[in-house]
C-alpha cells in the first residue's frame, strides 16, 4: 500500500512541480513566509502545511506568480525534486509529523476602536507586515451582526469590563483618555445602553456567540481575562462609580457566573479603580509585577501529536520551542484559573506562568496569548512601533500568525 502511496506522488509530479518555504533556522524571513501562504491560497494555490517538518515549513506548486513572490519579499524557497518529494512524504509518514491543506483564504477581522494607533496592537503589525489582508471593525458593527462576514476575528486589547483600561490613577487626567471616555459613552447611548460596561459586555456575548457559531476568536494582553471577566459578570455591575456614577453590585464576587467564561474560572475581581488590574487571572499580576528581565524570562511551547492532535500542533509550529517572554496588561495566565479542558500550549515551566491556551465553544474555537508586544519586552504607552523588518525571525510573532492560517486548514487525507 505505501508503494501505490508513493507511485501516486510520483505520477502527481509529472503534471506539477513543487517548491519548499522552509520554517527552519534556514528560513530568512519567517514572518512574510505566512503572507506568501496566504497568497497563494488566495490565488488558488493550494498549500501543504507540513507540521513539524523543519518548523513547520509550506510545501507549494512551483509556479511563476508565487516565487517571483517569494523572491520579492526576501523569503526562502527551495526546489523539491521528485526524489526529494518522495523523502519528505516518507519522513512525515512515520515521525510525529502531518500534512494540513491550505485551501480556503480566511476573511479576517480586527476588533479595534477607530482611533487606535497602528502600533498598539501586536496582530495589526503582524498582519501588516506578513502583507495578510485584514477589516477593522468595532461596536456598532458587531451590535448590527457584521461578524457573521468574517471567519477570524482579533480582539485588539481591550477592555471588556468598561474600566477604560483601569488607567483611572496613571492617566485620568491626559487628554488621550479623556477622548476615549467620550468616545466610548458616546457608542454606548448611541447603541441604546445605559452604560460603557454594560454596552461592552452585551458586545462579548455577541461575540461568544460568533464563536458558538462556529469562528474563531484570537485575542492577547488584555482582551482575553477581561474578555472573560465580562462574560461571567453578565448583567451586575462590577464598574466602580468613577466609571459610570453608580454603586458596584452588593456582594459582586458572589454573583459570578464562571459557567459563561470561556477559559477561566474561580478567579476574584479586582474593582478598585486605582489598582492598575482586573483579577488574580493575570499573572504575575500587573501592580506587581516581578519582571525576570528580557534576558532571563522564556516560556515553552508544547509538543503535540500531530497525527492525532492536528489543532494544537498548528497554533505552535515554530522553528524553536523556547520562547522569549514578554509582558503586558495581562503577562499571562495563572494556572490555578485555567479551566480543566482549556488545552495549554505554553507556559513557564518554573512557575504558574500560562502564556498561551486554546479551547472549544460551540462550533469554533478561541486562542488567548498572554503579554502585548513578543519584541517589545515591557510596552508602555507611547513607545514607538515596533519594527517587525528588525524581527523577521521571531519565534513570539509566529504563534500570532499561525492563527491566521487555522481557518483555512484541513487534515489531508493519505492514500495508502
């Protein structure tokens, strides 16, 4: 049966040749390596994602449009023989290796407020970069039901709790929050809601129910614990007064639902608007940070079945499995508050750190990633942009743009 197996290949390549993307240490530019992926599908050009065959690398036909592409956008290629082919084949046949087809060009959305910075957000760069076609989208148009266009959505890091951010003590008094607030009352009784939290919570249930429905939700720093947060508040009021001028809910940490989050449960809030912080989720917790320093601070990423565990070993292909850490809002993940069936793909392996969890809802999925920048080690507001042309191997930036080729993928089936 393995000999029909690969007297198929053999006949397939009489009609088509083939070329690597290599996603090993060989590789020159990781990170537009994933834009010529998502152009090629999106031209028609099927692609073979070959999971944990030299990091994760992408197997395509040898045509004149998607090398000269390569070529262009200073990504590595090689020529793959039809002995070669046969090689490759053979090696993912009997290691811990897979072929996912790449044959549906997702439509990705962004979920970001309309006066954010470019640089803000760690997906919008990556996405920019690699040359990964997005749509931004906010409230009012998740409110109207536009999620429904799109088969991936980011949730820029945001605030789901409607605290602002929880920058009440360090920066109530800049203009920049200031127009924010306004910005964001001004959505909230546009939408018809007595308040921004109550409006920010009515957009999570929207979009868990996208999720239900079958999408998949990508969210880092901020946008996964308070994202959470407001799912298992639901309707109570955990918003201090100097947000919206009413009282929190009596005995608010009684009235959470940890049945309607998606990752995490049995966590407590933090409601005090001075304390730059939402719950015990975060860890190591924002207003106390205990930073290892960039040179001494990693996490690891797990090493999953890909024959029989083909999702996890997509979110964590990668050229290494080491990677550096990085902080934010939310650096990471306790593990005490992770869910029991939330599948953990990163973490540090020296503390309760979790870094980078998936799971299941409805008919779609979701991906949380802890911290904000993976090449910005402690981001600050108004640091400049990070500039990924600086970064084009980085291992923290590519479990960002694995998610963007989930949507597309499929388990190739073997003729054996």
């Amino acid at each position: 049966m393995i000999r029909y197996f690969y007297f198929l290949i053999i006949i397939n390549l009489v009609q088509t040749q083939k070329i690597i993307i290599p996603m090993d240490n060989v590789q020159n530019d990781h990170l537009k390596a994933y834009g010529i992926a998502y152009f090629s599908i999106s031209k028609g050009h099927n692609v073979e994602w070959l999971l944990n065959y030299r990091g994760g690398s992408f197997l395509v036909d040898e045509v004149e449009i998607l090398t000269y592409e390569c070529k262009i956008r200073g990504v590595s290629f090689e020529d793959v023989s039809g002995s070669k082919l046969v090689d490759i084949y053979s090696t993912i046949e009997q290691n811990n290796m897979d072929i996912i087809l790449l044959e549906k060009k997702p439509k990705i959305a962004i979920y970001t407020p309309p006066n954010k910075q470019p640089w803000d957000d760690a997906v919008t760069l990556a996405l920019t970069y690699a040359e990964v076609d997005y749509e931004t989208l906010w409230d009012e148009d998740v409110h109207y039901g536009k999620l429904q266009n799109y088969d991936w959505l980011h949730l820029h890091h945001e605030d789901f709790t409607g605290q602002y951010g929880k920058f009440y003590r360090s920066h109530r008094n800049t203009q920049w929050y200031k127009n924010q607030k306004k910005q964001f009352e001004l959505v909230a009784s546009t939408l018809g809601y007595k308040s921004v939290h109550d409006q920010k919570k009515a957009t999570a249930k929207k979009i868990k129910n996208y999720v239900g429905n079958g999408g998949f939700l990508f969210a880092m720093c901020s946008a996964t614990d308070s994202y959470d947060i407001a799912l298992a508040i639901d309707n109570n009021d955990a918003a201090h007064k100097v947000f919206d001028g009413t009282p929190i809910d009596h005995n608010i940490q009684k009235k959470i639902d940890y049945n309607k989050s998606l990752a995490f449960h049995d966590f407590k809030i933090i409601t005090d608007p001075m304390i730059y912080e939402f719950s015990d989720i975060d860890f190591p917790p924002s207003n106390n940070p205990v930073s290892k320093g960039a040179d001494a601070d990693y996490f690891s990423l797990f090493e999953f079945s890909a024959k029989y565990d083909p999702v996890p070993t997509m979110l964590t292909q990668n050229h290494t499995a080491t990677i550096k850490g990085f902080m934010g809002q939310t650096t990471g993940f306790n593990k005490k508050k992770i869910k029991k069936h939330i599948v953990i793909m990163g973490e540090d392996p020296a503390s309760d750190q979790v870094k980078y969890i998936h799971g299941n809802f409805g008919k779609g999925t979701f991906t949380f990633y802890g911290g904000h920048d993976p090449e910005d080690y402690q981001h600050f507001v108004g640091d400049p942009p990070t500039d990924l042309s600086l970064h084009r191997n980085s291992a923290g930036y590519r479990l960002i743009l694995n998610n963007i080729l989930f949507p597309a993928a499929r388990k190739k089936e073997r003729k054996t």
